[in-house]
C-alpha cells in the first residue's frame, strides 16, 4: 500500500470496504485494488489485502455465527428430559481461541434482550456478568452484535463476582465491561471485595460498602450470563483462585498440592462451579466455616430460582450457561455439566449452549 496516513476512521472504511468487495460483491483481488484506487485514491497492492482482511475480521465488521444442530438438541433434551426450546447445540468444530459457542451465546443473550425490553420498553436491561474465559468471549460477541443494532435497548452492567486469579485480570467481569459501547451503557455496577475471602468473616464482608452497593442491586438483573467450572480441570479457575489466586502451572511442571479448601470440597464430592460456587454430582457443596470462599452475589439456590423465572409473563428473567471445551487443553466439560442437567437442586440456568462435542459426549455417557 502506497504509504498514506489515513485517520482511525478513514481506516475503518476502508476496512470495511475491503471486506464488502471480497465477501458479498465476491470481487477477486484485481478489481478489489482497482474500485479502492478510484474509490479512495488508495494504491494497494494485493499482497495488502489478506493483512486488511484479516483485520476487518478482527474488529468485528464481519461477524462468523454458527449454524445450530436441531437433531442434536432433539437428542440431548429426550435422553435427559429437558425441554428442547432451552438448548442450543452449536454445529461447528471448537478449537482452542474459538468463540463459536460465545457467537451463538450472544445471539440467545440478545434475542432475550429483545423480548424482556418488551415488558419494560423505556428501561435498561441489567445484565449480571460472571468471570472467566468463555464469558468474556460471549460478552465481547454480545458487544459487537449489539452495535449492528440500530434501536437496541439501553444496558445496565453488573459484575456478579468479585475477580478472578490475579494474574489473569482479563478474565474478571468487570474487564468485560469495554465491549459494549459507552452510548448503549446506561450504567455499570462493579462488586469490590477481595476474590476469596474467608468463610467465618463472609457476612461481615456482605456489610462493607463494595459489597453492599451491589448486592442492593442484584434484584434488578434481568439476565445472568454465566459459564461453569470442572473440578477435573488444571486450568479451571475456581481451583486456581484457591490454589493462590495463579492462573499459572507451577515451574517444575508438576501439580500443586491441593490447599486446604480443595482438599474440603473434595471431601464433599467436588465435581465444579458456576459462579464459583462449588457442587457435587447430588447438589450444591456449602464449604465448611473454617474454609474460604469466592464473594459472588448469586448463590447456585439464587440462580436455580432467577432460571425458574424464564417463563415469569411480569418480571421474566434468564440464566444462560454456555458450555464449551476448556480454551487451554480442549478437555470436554461433560463430567461438570451432567449434575446441572440430572439434579433439580442444580437447575441454575434456563438456557444452555453447548458445542456438538460436548453434546456428542453427554449422549455417550448418558447411553446406558
Ligand atoms: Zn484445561
């Protein structure tokens, strides 16, 4: 490309035009260079395309959703009894950094959107964000969707848990918080304690005015978009967070010997999280008083209760659980997510995407 400066916004367009030619006027490489010399007096040359392609991708000026698989979500909900209106089973092959289940989670979190701004046209709806990996790719894929929205309702964001391990500051909700665009946020509510505090000191902690003020609000939150955790996975970030707040493997390459509060959840039958509240394959683990435990402002009893409100006609509300293989090793989180679709003390959500594997899986352990 002939070096010319072009301003952020003269480089966005031409971004954008780049990828209209390529990809809905389905120009070759030729004509693409020859409409952008007459169009913006720009000389590229086509080994500059692929770079701007590419970066038109990145910023989210075209958009990959996935198809869905119908005879796989027919299959899941008869096996397990569910009502197949609730699940949505991504058709595409999950690699590591792909964000396909985030893709369809954020097209299910902005349909209901939609549908609850219809009870209440002149408000916000409040969005409650959990922490980690594949929310923040939802919450990035919802950010993007809603800036193609011409008349998409305002957002009030909440941070439904405290942190994460330190030295992964990006997967806290509150980083999510710069995806949606500053015109859509009506307002913004992060939850400020410690990431795990002690359980003897929990209701103190409730008290102090970082919890407090969020907590006041929790009623209010209209969807909570949420992932889990598998107790079996090194990377999860639940044991993590209780391994000293390191998102790391230890230097020697060997495994860390389980802290106290691992080895207490164990005892209990830990299988994972949502929300950083532990459960075991029978129910919901209440970690032992001389434990620690994560602030959250949703207890797994709180978020089984909103998710019974989906159907609610006056104050409907949602829990969307995205399910996909961990981002570090690939690892299916089947064995996590079975106690949530078998045991109705752990129906803490009201919609789940999961990707085809993870589907295939849970047909597999559950064919007997
Ligand atoms: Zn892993």
């Amino acid at each position: 490309m002939k070096r010319t400066r072009l301003s952020a916004e003269q480089k966005e367009a031409l971004l954008f035009r780049v990828l209209e030619l390529y990809v809905n006027k389905r120009l070759a490489a030729p004509e693409i260079t020859k409409k952008i010399a007459g169009e913006l007096g720009l000389e590229l040359q086509r080994t500059n395309l692929y770079p701007l392609l590419r970066e038109g991708v990145r910023r989210g000026f075209l958009r990959f959703t996935p198809p869905t698989s119908d005879s796989l979500r027919e299959r899941v909900a008869e096996k397990l009894e569910l009502n197949p209106a609730r699940i949505h089973v991504v058709n595409a092959r999950q690699d590591k950094d792909d964000e396909h289940v985030a893709a369809t989670g954020a097209e299910v979190v902005l349909s209901l959107i939609k549908k609850f701004s219809l009870c209440k046209p002149r408000e916000p709806i409040h969005l409650g964000l959990g922490p980690g990996r594949a929310t923040r790719a939802l919450a990035r894929n919802l950010g993007l969707a809603m800036r193609a929205e011409l008349h998409a309702p305002k957002l009030a964001l909440h941070a439904i848990t405290a942190g994460c391990p330190s030295r992964s500051p990006m997967y806290a909700p509150l980083a999510f918080f710069s995806f949606f665009e500053p015109d859509i946020v009506a307002e913004a509510d992060a939850l400020f304690t410690e990431p795990v505090v002690s359980c003897a000191e929990y209701e103190t902690i409730k008290q102090r005015p970082g919890f407090a003020k969020a907590f006041a609000k929790r009623d209010k939150i209209d969807i909570v978009v949420t992932s889990l955790g598998d107790a079996d996975d090194r990377h999860d970030l639940f044991r993590n967070l209780h391994e000293g707040y390191e998102d790391t493997d230890p230097p020697t390459g060997k495994r860390k010997a389980d802290s106290a509060a691992l080895q207490d959840l164990k005892r209990q039958g830990w299988r994972g999280n949502v929300q950083f509240r532990p459960y075991s394959k029978e129910g919901i683990i209440h970690e032992a008083p001389h434990s620690f435990r994560a602030p959250t402002l949703f207890e797994l009893e709180d978020l089984r209760n909103m998710a019974s409100a989906a159907i609610d006609q006056k104050h409907p509300r949602a829990v969307v659980l995205t399910v996909q293989p961990c981002g570090r090793c690939s690892k299916l989180r089947t064995g996590a997510l079975l106690p949530l679709l078998r045991v109705p003390e752990l129906r803490v959500w009201s919609e789940l995407v999961v990707d085809a594997a993870t589907a295939r899986d849970l047909l597999r352990q559950t064919a007997v």
